[in-house]
C-alpha cells in the first residue's frame, strides 16, 4: 500500500511542477492536434487552421447541454433534501479511508445511473464528507469523485453509443440495424467486468490513502470556501412584489408544470427510453425549482451555482475546435487505419477500446465522437468477423478509459472543489494504470 502511496505522491510532485492548468492543456492538445493533422494527415496548415476556428461553434448546443447539467444539478444539490441526503451519505464513513472509498463507490455508483447526476452529486458530496473527516487527504478525495466518470458512466444507463444503436431510426441502423441493450450493456460481460472495475477502483481508494502524517489536508481557506447556501432573508416591508418572490406559489406551479410534462413525455415515448439529456436537465431544473420552495431561494441558488460554470464556458469551444479538426482533416480515419491495421479477429475489440481511448483524450464527446468513428469501425469488425455489440462496448469502455486523466469532464467537479486537475493527477494516473491493463486483458479474451 505504501508503495502506491508514493507512487502516486511522486506523481502528484511531477504534476504539480510539470502539468499546467487546465485551459493551458487545452491549448496544448489543440496544438498537437493541428501538427497531427498537418504532419500526419497531409492538410494543408490553412485548411486545419479553418477547420479549427470554425468547430469552435460546432459544439455550442452540446456545451450548453453541460453547463446546464452542472447548474441545475448544482441548484438541485443546494435544496434542503438533497442536502440531507449528502449529510447522511457523509456520516457513513468512520474514517479517512472510509471516507475515500465511500466517496469512490458513490462516484461509480451514481455514474452507472447517470453521469451528470454523479458529476454534480459527487462534487456536492466532497464538502460534506471533508467537514465529518478533516483528516482525509483531500486530493484523493477529490479524486476518487471523479472515478465515476472513468470507471462506470459508459457501461451504464446513460451511455450513448449502447443506447444510441438500440434506438429504432439511429444514424447507423441500415448498416447495423438494432442492437438491443441486453447484448450490450445488460450482457453478462459488460456487467461482470463493471463489477470487477468498481470492486478494484473501490480497494485502490482505500490502498492509497495515505498514513496520517503524510496526508494532505483540505486548506482551511477552501474549507472556508466551501461554506453552506444561506438563503436570503425576507424584508420586513409588504409588498405584492415581495409576496411573490417570498411565496411558494409560483414555484408550485412551475414544479407541478414541469412534473406533469415529464410524466406524459415518458408516458407518450416508450418510458424511460425516452430519456436523453434534455429530458435530464428539464427535471432536474424542475425539481430545483420545485424544493427550493421560493424565487428569492432560487435566484439566490442561482447564482452560487453559476460561479462554477466558468471552466465549461472557457475552454468547452477550445476542445469543439479540436473537434473540428478531427471532423474536417480525415485525422480520425488515418489513426483509425493504423489501429485497424494492426487487429485480427481476437485481438479488434481491445484494438478498438485503446484506439477510442486514445481519441477520447483529443475529443472528449461520446456522442459526437461516435457518429464519425462508427462507420469504418463497424466496416472492419464486419470483413474481420466480429460482433457488432463487441465493437459498441469495445467503444464504450474505451471512450470513458483516459476520462479518468483527462482534465475536460473534470472541470465542474474541480470548480466546485477549488482545485486544479494537476492537484489529482498523481492519484488518477495510478487508478488509470490498473484500470487499463485490467479492461484490455478482458476484451482480449472476450
């Protein structure tokens, strides 16, 4: 165990000196990614430079759709019963390690259901449970919030590409047809290997924390930081203004509204395949709206839950421009060539889940990212004879894989933690190198 420690801390040394903030990383792999195309793909420098600037705006739809996942999940994290039910979560753990290793499985446990519910639950839940255990070390605390995001969200209820080729009428559905989800993400591989990956990240937390005199503790200036909502006080005048930003009503009505468009959209669209994540960000808006109990509560929620949407703003159109340059140089093609290249029918699903890995780490989107690499991809699996469903999963698991060193999904969690990505690296780099070996040991010998 102590071997890990220092392993880790020794990271964490190379980070904090070496790995700059997170915007800065996005300029980097912006750069790489130009000389790759350039160097790589033969684009003339114009054409990349094009492609870049314009894809900076290719994205807006999606980085609305996130910071909305953040703000309403934020707003909804600030509201009297959910509060509650982080307080209780917290007080589950006994000690430091205790504390990493609930804070681990709640992360993977949360992202299995939903990713954005565990990006924003788990962020919430790091102030709870370093105010019942001051003694933790933070980092890994913080670390072990975002394992969720690496670990679980894609083999789970919200993974899009699973979902995605089970829907009737999906891009790819003359090629593919439909792939039902009991063979993906109910099969009993992608639920074995889930198991395996949460029970070994879970143990990992607990290995790593380390003794108590090595810890690093929460700064008492975040701790500060980190101080509970006070709603705002009623002014003693009366006036119809002040009833109605002071009342329950419009906010009754707008959470009964809300509830019943929610009820008959499930109801009208399949149930809970009908679910996506503006469906998502309509009933978490709701539920805020709904148990904060008042406009004055809410606008105040509000802008709390605002002060931490400035990393998505910033740097979400630098990451669209990488995106870009992906989309339009035909760079995604020539890397997934070489990965192709090198496969055979056993060895393509662990091809394909360290190729997407690989791209995951330039393109950070599931979705989107999908749409350009399924064609050629499903096209191989085809002539070399493999399953369908093994290359979606084979992309599922790798596309989340470098989530867990890639600072892009990290920023809420770390606005919210007043960290920088480079202050958790050591800790996931050492998670990253276990999970890794231990998902392409098991799609080599699916």
């Amino acid at each position: 165990m102590e071997t890990l420690v220092r392993i880790a801390e020794a990271l964490g040394r190379f980070s904090a000196r070496f790995v700059p903030s997170s915007f800065a990383i996005a300029v980097l792999l912006s750069l790489l990614t130009m000389g790759l195309a350039m160097g790589w793909a033969d684009t003339p420098s114009g054409r990349v430079v094009d492609a870049w600037g314009s894809g900076f705006w290719e994205l807006l739809t999606f980085s609305m759709q996130m910071a909305l996942v953040m703000f309403t999940g934020y707003l909804l994290a600030l509201t009297r019963p959910v509060r509650g039910l982080l307080e209780h979560l917290a007080g589950l753990a006994r000690s430091p390690r205790g504390a990493v290793v609930l804070m681990a499985s709640v992360s993977m446990g949360l992202a299995y259901i939903n990713w954005g519910l565990s990006l924003v639950a788990s962020a919430m839940l790091v102030r709870f449970v370093v105010r019942r255990q001051p003694d933790v070390d933070y980092r890994l605390l913080v670390a072990c919030a975002y394992f969720g995001l690496g670990a679980t969200w894609h083999a789970g209820l919200s993974a899009s590409a699973p979902l995605l080729v089970a829907t009737p009428g999906h891009f790819l559905e003359k090629q593919l047809g439909i792939i039902p989800i009991d063979r993906t993400l109910f099969s009993p591989f992608n639920l074995g290997l889930t198991v395996a990956v949460v029970g070994g990240l879970t143990l990992l937390a607990w290995a790593l924390h380390p003794r108590p005199e090595r810890a690093v503790r929460v700064n008492p200036a975040i701790l500060e930081q980190l101080k509970d909502f006070e709603p705002p006080v009623r002014p003693s005048e009366k006036s119809a203004a002040v009833w109605m930003d002071y009342s329950p009503l419009l906010n009754v009505v707008f959470g009964v509204l809300g509830l019943v468009w929610f009820g008959r959209h499930l109801w009208l669209n399949g149930g809970w395949k009908a679910i996506n994540l503006n469906v998502v960000n309509f009933l978490f808006l709701t539920l805020a709206v709904l148990l904060h109990g008042t406009p004055a509560r809410l606008l105040k929620a509000s802008e709390e839950a605002a002060s931490v949407l400035h990393g998505i703003v910033l740097q979400f159109p630098l990451y669209a421009g990488i995106y870009g340059i992906f989309k339009a140089t035909g760079l995604t093609e020539r890397i997934g060539q070489l990965f192709v290249s090198l496969s055979t029918t056993q060895t393509f699903p662990a091809i394909v889940y360290l190729y997407s890995g690989v791209v995951n780490y330039f393109v950070p989107s599931g979705g989107s990212k999908w749409a350009i690499e399924a064609p050629y991809l499903l096209q191989a699996a085809q002539t070399l004879g493999v399953a369908p469903e093994k290359v979606v999963l084979a992309y599922a698991w790798g596309d989340m894989a470098t989530d867990l060193i890639q600072p892009f999904w990290a920023l809420p969690l770390l606005a919210v933690a007043r960290l920088d990505f480079k202050d958790i690296l050591g800790f996931l780099l050492v998670a990253f190198f276990v999970y890794l070996p231990l998902v392409t040991l098991a799609f080599f010998l699916w």
